[in-house]
C-alpha cells in the first residue's frame, strides 16, 4: 500500500463512521450500519468492529467476514496443506504481510484482529474455504467470537479455494454460499430473509424472428 499500517485499519473505521453519519443523503437508512469485506477487506471489517465498540459507535448491526485474515502467524495446519497450488499462497501471503507492516506491529489488534478483546462485538456470518492458507485463523475467529458471546455463523466452503465465494458467474458452486451471505446480511439489518416477490423487478425478455 501507499501508507503502511495503521492506514488501512484507521481508513476503514472512517470511512464507516462517514457512512454512518451521512445515511440520508447515500439513499441508506439511517441506524446502525453493517461491514462486510473479503480477505485482507474482511480484516479490516473485522478490525472496524473493534474500533467502532472501543470508540463509541458507530453502531454496527452485524460483520460478514469472507475468507478474513485475522492473525499474522502462518503456522497453522491450513497455511501448510495450502502453501501452493491454490491461488493464494503461503509466500504470497508473507510477502503481503512485509508490505503491510513490520513485524513489531503483528501483534496490534488493528493488525491481528484474533488477539483483540472480542466481548461486545456485532453478530458475524464468516465463510471460509477448505484450500485457503486463511481457512483455520478465519475458523478460529469465528470459534473466539463465539467463546467470547457473540452470535456467530460459519459457513466453511469445503472444496473451495480464497476467490471462490467472490467470483460471481465463474465459480457457480459458490452460489449456495453466497444466498446464505444475502440473508444473513437482511437478517443484521432486521429485514425478512426472503425478499418478497413482488418486489422484485421481472426482466423483459424481447424476442425477435429471424
């Protein structure tokens, strides 16, 4: 990046406090918000979190964390069974770590968001992929969460790689998960998980005659 740690961290929970003061005029409603983000997004969605309860709002009604990096050590199993041929890698990954900070600073929550305090933060949906290097520090997120008293829902991709859940119309298996994402995000924001039909715009299909 540009600027190196804390930039990132600090610009996410910004740019959400903006969102949040400025509903009206983005066509939002105004309330709690909610973050979302996917791999080195879904760390900073989960870093916002943190910050947004240490700092006094803004309020955030839920996170979805896809395939989140949430700790700087790359010791687990899923960082050894998925070191290469997956997309993701693990030299991949200890190259984006140098770029993003020094090692003194790996061990900041806004860094590592796994060796935060975790009481007090909004409900989660975290999707992880069973070839991932990310998969088990994302699975030991949600299980954290869930020790500390946050309601948590994991949904783990077995067969999938990082980019499965975010490549629309290329990785079609992926579609069950993201459903699965759509409403937990409607159910944060306190809407039916279900969106009613007759809300929903038919396409027009024209057809011509050769």
């Amino acid at each position: 990046p540009e600027h190196r740690f804390p930039a990132a961290a600090e610009d996410g929970y910004a740019a959400t406090r903006w969102i949040a003061a400025h509903a009206d005029e983005l066509g939002g409603r105004p309330g709690p918000v909610l973050v979302a983000g996917w791999s080195a997004g879904g760390n900073i969605a989960a870093v916002t979190c943190q910050l947004a309860r240490d700092r006094g709002g803004p309020e955030i009604s839920g996170q979805l964390l896809i395939c989140p990096v949430t700790d700087s050590t790359f010791d687990r199993q899923s960082y050894v069974d998925n070191a290469a041929g997956y997309f993701l890698t693990r030299g991949l990954m200890f190259w984006f770590w140098d770029l993003y900070c020094s090692p003194a600073d790996r061990t900041d929550p806004r860094v590592a968001p796994l060796r935060g305090k975790l009481e007090g933060l909004p409900p989660a949906f975290i999707a992880t992929a069973e070839f991932d290097p990310l998969r088990d520090e994302g699975n030991a997120y949600g299980d954290a969460l869930a020790k500390a008293g946050v309601k948590v829902e994991q949904l783990k991709g077995n067969g999938h790689f990082h980019s499965s859940f975010v490549m629309v119309d290329v990785i079609i298996t992926g579609v069950a998960g993201r459903v699965k994402m759509a409403k937990a995000l409607r159910r944060f924001a306190g809407l039916p998980e279900e969106v009613e039909q007759d809300n929903v715009a038919t396409p027009q299909v024209n057809a011509a005659a050769n």
